[in-house]
C-alpha cells in the first residue's frame, strides 16, 4: 500500500491511497472548519442536503437512479467534530473502472457527481428547494428530539454543557430545536457558500492506482470561488480548570 499527499493550493491537500488489490475506488472531500457554535445547525443541515439530489439529479428518486446505474455507487455526507474543528464530508464510492462491463470511466462519473453535489446543488433563486429542504429540516429536528428522549444520551450531553462551559464543546454538533427552527432555505444555502469559503479542504482518494485527474477537477472548482479564505484550524485547543461539580457531573454522567 502506498500513501501519497499532493499540496493543491489555498488550503487543499490531496492524499492518495492506493493499493493494486482494491476493486473499488473511494473519494471523500472533508471540509474542516473552526467551530462557531450558532452555525452548528446551518452547517449540519446545508450538508444533508448535498447528496439527495442536486440540479442535475433534482430529487432524491433521480439521484437513487444515478446511483443504481453506476453499478450501486454510494453517497453519504460523514460529519463529525473533534475539538474546535468540525468536519464535514462528502463521501463517494463506486467500482474500479476495470471491473465494469462496458469499459465505462465510473471513477470520472463519480467526480463529476460529488462535484455536482458540491457546487451545483438543489438551488432556486439563491435558496435550496424548499420541499427538500422540509424534509431534511424534519429530520434533524427528529434527530435533536431523538439524542434528548435517550436518557443516557442526554446526560452526557448535558455533561459535556457543564464540563466545557464557555467552550465550543459545550454545544450540542446538531445545534438545538431554536436554531433549527430559526433557518430558511436561503439562510442555509448562505451558511454553506461561507463553509465553502472558510474550509479547510483534505480530499482522500482511495483505490487501484493513481488517479491525477481527482486532484485537478477539484482543485479547479475550488479555485473559482470568489473570496476563499481557509481558516486556520484549533486542533490543540487547551481546556481551562472547570469547577468541581462539573467535572462530577461529566463522570456520573459517562458512568450511566
């Protein structure tokens, strides 16, 4: 196995896996940010909608289509945050080119989708579509209403409030009902250009052999948005003495 990691420019590395075994091929686009608590929920809820549809596949049933046709290629949008950054991902995978049937260029066609999902998603008049937007706005907000109904969940939830107060940690990563409710299409679809602006690109390609045409689709898409300006990342981000009580609470609460 063989790692190489590639500098593209304005805060964008690619790293390339690659091993002659795979049989599939792997690209995932992170997007890291510095964690600004009220957009916890914007951001969380701009990613849903990346990969259920985009202009060219406009619902969910087209992008399900797309999907089978590419010999069942996946999507998914991983999400995560560790310390002060959060991650935000868009993930592919699709079948090494030289186990197609027809010869077809699937590791292109799945860069030009995640590409696709990435700068021209759902998009109407500077606001994402409001029925798809309705419905990842539901479930989020059943997925806040599910973390406060787990008990055990909850609890450390609300531990991890008291042991970081003041901290971005303290926040829930899915942002609380208010926020949510607070959110328009437009007001999201705003949230996700600014993402675009701040973040800090890692993209991992993962297969058979070295793919040059990854790194040069993506660096050139990035590189034609207006005022990009990644931020530097917190990752050592020292957290101050906390009073006794939290510091129990947090306990009692993991102890659960």
């Amino acid at each position: 196995m063989k790692e190489k990691i590639t500098n593209l420019g304005n805060g964008m590395d690619l790293v390339q896996i690659i091993e002659p075994k795979f049989k599939t091929n792997t690209i995932m686009v992170m997007m890291m940010v510095p964690v600004v608590p009220e957009k916890n929920a914007a951001y969380v809820l701009a990613q849903s909608m990346l990969t259920q549809s985009c202009r060219k596949y406009p619902d969910n049933a087209a992008m399900s289509v797309k999907l089978d046709n590419m010999y069942g290629a996946s999507l998914g949008t991983p999400l995560s945050i560790r310390g002060s950054v959060m991650n935000i991902s868009v993930r592919g995978s699709v079948i090494a080119n030289r186990c197609a049937l027809e010869g077809e260029d699937l590791l292109g066609e799945l860069t030009d989708l995640i590409l696709d999902c990435l700068f021209d998603p759902n998009v109407r008049d500077g606001a994402f579509i409001e029925s798809e937007y309705k419905i990842q706005r539901k479930e989020l907000l059943d997925a806040i209403q599910a973390e406060i109904n787990n008990k055990r969940g909850y609890a450390l939830i609300r531990a991890r409030r008291t042991a970081f107060e003041g901290e971005p940690d303290a926040y829930p990563m899915y942002g609380n009902r208010e926020d949510v409710e607070a959110l328009t299409p437009a007001s999201v679809y705003a949230a996700y250009q600014e993402l675009l602006r701040r973040a800090v690109i890692r993209i991992y390609f993962v297969g058979a052999e070295e793919s040059p045409q990854v790194g040069e689709k993506f660096a050139a898409a990035f590189a034609k948005l207006d005022g990009r300006a990644p931020e530097e990342l917190p990752f050592l981000t020292p957290s101050p003495v906390k009073a006794r009580n939290g510091i129990r609470l947090l306990l009692s609460a993991i102890a659960l």
